[in-house]
C-alpha cells in the first residue's frame, strides 16, 4: 500500500523532525522545508497528500503560501491545509482559515492531539469551494468546475449544478468511497434540496448521460459510491 506523503514548511529543525517522528510511526511518509519558498516548490513537486504549513516563516509567511498554493488550480489547490503557529489570536486564526486553510493547531501541542487533527482533515470529503476551483484530469475525463464544464474524450456533457457537484466530488479522490451521508453534505446548497435518496436518483441520471464513461461510477453496496481508481 502506498504511505500518504506530507509535506511539512517550519523553520525550526526540532520540530519537523518530531512531527515527522511521530507521522513516520503512524505510516506516513514526511518530507521537510525549512521557508516558504521552498514548501511552495516541493509542493508543486511531490503534490502531497497534506500540508502542515507554519504561520511564521522567513521570507515568504505562511499566509501568502497558503494563498498561492489555493490559487494553483491545476496542480495543488484540492491539497488539504493545517496551519501550525504559536499565534493564538482569533485574528491569526482568521486569516489562515480565510486564505483556504482546513484547520488550525497552536504550538505547544501534543502529539495526539496532532494526529487527531491530522486523521480528521484526510477523512473529510473536499468542500463545495475546493470543487470550485480544482480542475480534474483522469484519462479520458476533463471536469472544469471554473467553467462548469465536462468533457469525455472531447465531447461536452450537459450536466445539471447537483450532478456537475456530484461527478466532481467523486472524481477529486479516485478510490475515495463517499457514503450517501457524506455527498449531500459536500454538494447541497441554500438553494438544493438534495436528500440521501435522491443522491441515488442523481447517479442514475448521471450514469446515464455519461454513456460508456459511467462506468468510472462504482456502487459500494452498502455504503455509497467512488470515482474507480
């Protein structure tokens, strides 16, 4: 089984290698940088599956990080985001969740307490604004949510808002099954009335205007559906 790769920007040395300690037991693999220029470029490079970003880095803070790594739609904005900092300040907390942070850890803390975090981030489905700027490429799917747009070998598919929510939900975690629960959660909005069962009547009319591709949805009797790896 492939480790989670996470990528950790702190400059203090003692603490990256405590955080990759205790990740390393858990099966995670850890990678260090050490300013903010550096964790921009490893993560563009590695595209990890999580980023414990510090606040205060030299030259480039943690905060324009944060902003540049959302900004990159097509390669690391879906990547999830934990702000580590010694500042407590509501303000500080603010900013961070503001600029597409996913949840926030002041320093000193326990490492049990980290790896709560850490486990609670990876299980939470992407939100609907992840959905609004990450672009997914997979084989012969090509899913805008900029534009609202899905192609399938080139060919556009017309689509409704909840099955356009719906296909890209799926499709950002490939072999991620989503319970019925969990997907109206992520896709439902002031203005959707979207219900447990009527998630399955969405499938099929999805599934329907996907033709052959519907196959890429896979029911998880039981449970809920995913996006075949």
């Amino acid at each position: 089984m492939m480790k989670r790769k996470v990528l950790v920007i702190e400059d203090e040395e003692d603490l990256v290698e405590l955080i990759g300690f205790h990740m390393t037991r858990e099966g995670f693999e850890v990678v260090g940088a050490y300013t903010g220029e550096e964790g921009l470029r490893l993560a563009r490079e590695m595209a990890p599956d999580l980023i414990i970003l510090d606040l205060m880095l030299p030259g480039m803070d943690g905060l324009e990080v944060c902003r540049l790594i959302k900004q990159d739609t097509e390669k690391i904005s879906q990547i999830p985001i934990i702000m580590l900092t010694a500042k407590s300040e509501q303000t500080d907390i603010i900013a961070g969740l503001d600029r597409g942070a996913d949840d926030y850890l002041c320093k000193p803390f326990s490492p049990r307490v980290f790896l709560a975090h850490v486990r609670a981030v990876l299980r939470r489905p992407p939100s609907v604004q992840e959905q609004a700027t990450g672009i997914v490429k997979i084989k012969n799917f090509f899913i805008d949510p900029n534009r609202y747009q899905v192609t399938v070998d080139g060919d556009p598919v017309e689509l409704t808002l909840t099955e356009f929510r719906l296909l890209h939900l799926l499709a950002q975690r490939p072999g991620w099954v989503f319970t019925r629960y969990q997907i109206v959660d992520a896709i439902r909005g002031v203005e959707y009335s979207v219900t447990e069962r009527s998630v399955d009547v969405h499938i099929v009319s999805l599934r329907k205007k996907l033709g052959a591709a519907s196959e890429w949805i896979e029911t998880v009797r039981g449970v809920g559906y995913r996006f075949k790896e």
